[in-house]
C-alpha cells in the first residue's frame, strides 16, 4: 500500500464524522481522567493536550492529526449513534465497557476505540519523562527486571496479529500483567477479555497509528513509543488502580 492509497482509505474511514463539525465535537480542554468519571452520552471528542507535531520525530504530525481528527472523532460520533434509543445511553463510558456482551458489537467497537484513544493521549507527552524510582521498582519486581518488562510489553505490541492494543494492566488481584487485545476491545470489557484490569499503559498497534511514518516497520514505532510515554501519567493511573 503506497501512501497516496492510505491516505484514501484513512479519508473514507474518517468520512463518518463530516456530517457535523469537528468543533462540535471537541472540548475546550483536556481532562486527564475523562473516562474514569466520565459524562453521561452523548459522548463528545476531547482535545490533545498537546500540538499535533508535539510528538515529532517519534510519532509525526499528519499521523496525529489524521488519528485524532478523523479516526478518533469518528468512533465518537458512531458511538453516540449506537447507544442511543438503547439502555446503555444513560451510562458512563467505564461503565457501558464494564455491561457490554458480544451481542453488542456496535458499542463494543465504538466505545472501545473512545475509550482507547483517550487514555492513549494521556499516555503519551512532548516532555521526555522517566519513571519513578517507586514504580520502576514496582515494575520491575512484577516481571522479573526493567528489561524483562520491556521486552514482555514489546512482544505483546509486536505479536498482536492485526490491528489491536498493548497493554500494561493492573489485575482485580492489584498485581501487574502485560496483555495484548484485538481490534478496539481493552481490559475493561470483563465479558469480552481473557485477562481483565485497569490500563495504566497502552499502546496502539492499529496500522493508522504508525503507517504513514514507519510503513509495515511495527517493531520501529513501537520503539519509538519509549521515547513519549508520559510516566507521571502511568504512575498515577497505577495509584489509582490500586486503592
């Protein structure tokens, strides 16, 4: 696939959200938290809290503006039409993912690709920042070493076939894991997933996620996600997950 027909394909995939304005569907600002007490539908699209090209040269920015602005914004506006007239529209975001079966695949792909992408901008930030000596610690207990988990987390991006997400997750035993789920589906859906949890780290395997820049080089991009993960973001979402 060149890049002239990616960006076709990315234009239809993304034509959904033309019917209203983008303005429409953007907030003014950017809650770090926006899904774990989240509004009520309809669901609106949040703002990156940072420039598209903020993230250069690691992740480029017509990949971020294509990702946000059209795929983003189009799982939006297709959730917001799924749920309504149904029993899901006067529940939160965590809590739809939380109730929803393989029955409800509209819903699931939809709200899955909200809740996903959101919690992804928050991952990700300009400012090269480390983790803390307390969670690198926590870390690297878990999995046997700092490298052990790269390397867990790194093959779980690697060897998700298709599109799909890495995760680092805290269990329902407050332990830490490392999985991997196709499509939009994530860690909170307890009826869809083998292996569930709170996310604290994530990472977009989906080929519009890295394709303009690094081709079919996926080990590349995902090196390239060391380079901007937002730690103090991870670390309070592991706080978080454990209390």
């Amino acid at each position: 696939m060149n890049k002239r027909e990616f960006l076709r394909l990315t234009s239809l995939a993304g034509a959904a959200v033309l019917s209203a304005p983008l303005s429409s569907l953007a907030t003014t600002g950017f809650s770090p938290k926006p899904f774990l007490a989240d509004p009520k539908a309809p669901f609106v699209l949040p703002a990156l809290p940072y420039a598209f090209d903020a993230l250069e040269p690691n992740i480029d920015r017509q990949t971020m503006e294509i990702h946000h602005d059209k795929h983003h914004a189009a799982y939006v506006k297709n959730l917001n039409d799924a749920v309504n007239g149904t029993t899901f529209a006067s529940l939160t975001l965590e809590q739809i993912l939380r109730r929803i079966t393989y029955k409800d695949n509209a819903i699931r792909n939809n709200g899955g690709g909200h809740y996903n992408h959101s919690l992804f901008w928050t991952l990700l930030s300009p400012n090269k920042t480390n983790p803390s000596d307390k969670l690198k610690g926590l870390i690297s207990k878990a999995f046997g070493s700092w490298e052990q988990f790269q390397q867990q987390f790194n093959d779980a991006a690697k060897t998700q076939f298709g599109s799909g997400w890495a995760w680092l997750i805290v269990t329902p035993g407050k332990k830490l894991a490392v999985i991997n789920t196709p499509n939009q589906d994530n860690p909170l859906m307890q009826n869809i997933v083998k292996q569930r949890g709170t996310p604290i780290l994530a990472l977009d395997v989906w080929e519009h996620a890295y394709y303009l820049k690094y081709q079919n080089k996926r080990p590349d991009y995902i090196n390239a996600f060391w380079n901007v993960i937002n730690w103090d973001e991870v670390e309070k979402r592991y706080n978080a997950a454990i209390v």
